[in-house]
C-alpha cells in the first residue's frame, strides 16, 4: 500500500522542526566556538599582562616585626623571588622566601597598584635560648641564631627528641618553686631525665629526677631561712638525697662541703 502523501501543513510543520534544529545546533556550534575565542584572548591577555617588562615592580616595601631581623639580609632572600611584574610574581614565592630568614615566622604579602609589593612581616617572639646557638619561640619552634647573645633570655638544653616547650615549661615551674632566690638563668635536663639548674647568682642545683618538686621545695625552704646571704656564697646544692641535701661554698674552703639533714 502506497503511502499517504504529506499534506502541505504536515510538510511545513517538518520544515520548521528541521529548521529548529539546525538553529539549535547553529547556536551551540556558536557558543563553542564563542568560548575558544575567549579563552584564546583570555590566554593572550593573560601572557601580555605577563610580561615583567610591561608591568615591572619598582618597590619592594618590608614592614611588621623588624626589631631582630637584618634588614639587607632578609632583602636578598627576597629579591630573587620578587623578580617580576605586577601581575607575574609569585606572592607565595616570596613569602616562603621570606620565611627562610630567622625570626621570620609569617610574612603576608600583598600588590598594592601600580608598581609595588609589601611584604609584612610577622616575627618570632623568643622566650629562652635552646641550646649553643638556638632560640626558642614562643609557638615551640626553634632555631638557629648568628651574632646575637640575647643574654637576657634563660638558656635551656635537653637530649635529642624532647619537646622545647614542655622544657620552657617545667622552666617556669621551677621558677616558681624556686621564688625568693636568684633568678633561674639555665635548666639542662640531662638524657636520662635528671635536671641541673643554674641561678643568677652562680649557683647550680643538681636535682636529679625524681621527686623533683618535693626536693625544690624543700630546698627554698631552707635557702630563704638559713643560706640566703651567707657568706662565702654557695657554689653547688646536690638535692639527691632522701633526707637532706648537700651543699658546696665558694671560695672552696676546709670543710668545703655540708651535708644538711632535716
């Protein structure tokens, strides 16, 4: 059986579904070929405002936390890492390079238009020297310092793996124990646990390791009631003992040594 022939409406209505869908496909065709061409010129925009000789840097600006950090060589961490235009350096870069110097423990770096960088800088808050030629940080980080004494600060050691600020801590915990005496300068903790601490005045009180708190108390006692201000002055106080203590006087004199039982 012969099929029927298209009417002229069922003819115009495929007419115009053809024409629907070449116009769909004439629009997507369009759109693609609208966001090559963006992201050809966005490509090309990009590579020309890449260009360190169309927006170079003039300024270098360096601010923040300046007391301790040496300004020329911080700037030489920098300047290579700075190298560049306005658009085309690298901010993250040029912080890390500024984290390289000491004491720089942050840097927060900006472009402030046209030609200029500022590198602010967040600095290291030191709160004893560790070791030789360490500083420990209030954040518990450590490290290495060259030229600068900072005599000012209680110097703390301890053996390989110990954590900086429980060491600072038990610092202040002696420090506390150990109030109405001279100031506490050093505490070393030795390998096996035992402490050694120094004071102000010269004298060093060997603790051991244990019972550490009982002993330091024990000895302040007697200190700020019996020793303060004897004359010749103490040398050295060994509180490993289960009962008493043992002191040494300075200048050595016969006998130089006490062994106080309480």
């Amino acid at each position: 059986m012969r099929a029927r022939p298209l009417s002229l409406r069922e003819r115009a209505s495929l007419w115009a579904a053809t024409a629907r869908q070449i116009w769909r496909w004439l629009c997507r065709l369009s759109l693609a070929l609208l966001v090559v061409a963006l992201a050809v010129a966005g490509y090309r925009a990009l590579t020309w405002l890449s260009d360190p000789a169309r927006f170079p840097l003039a300024t270098v600006e360096i601010t923040g936390d300046l007391d301790h950090i040496d300004r020329q060589a911080l700037e030489q961490h920098l300047l290579p890492a700075a190298a560049g235009g306005f658009f085309s350096v690298d901010v993250a870069a040029v912080a890390a390079a500024a984290r390289q110097a000491p004491w720089v423990k942050q840097a927060l770096v900006r472009r402030v238009w046209p030609n200029k960088l500022v590198v602010e800088i967040v600095g290291h808050r030191a709160v004893a020297r560790w070791g030789n030629d360490g500083v420990l940080s209030d954040g518990g980080e450590v490290f290495a310092v060259s030229g600068q004494a900072l005599a000012e600060l209680p110097l703390l050691s301890a053996p390989p793996g110990a954590k900086p600020l429980r060491v600072f801590a038990d610092y202040e915990r002696f420090a506390r124990l150990l109030e109405g005496l001279p100031p506490v300068r050093e505490v070393h903790q030795e390998a096996r646990g035992a402490w050694r601490i120094g004071l102000d005045d010269g004298l060093t009180i060997i603790v051991g390791r244990k019972d550490v708190t009982k002993r330091l108390k024990r000895f302040a006692a007697v200190y700020r009631s019996r020793l303060s201000g004897v004359a010749p002055p103490l040398e050295s106080a060994d509180l490993r003992y289960a009962d008493g203590f043992a002191v040494r006087f300075k200048p050595a004199s016969e006998p130089d040594r006490k062994v106080m039982d309480l």
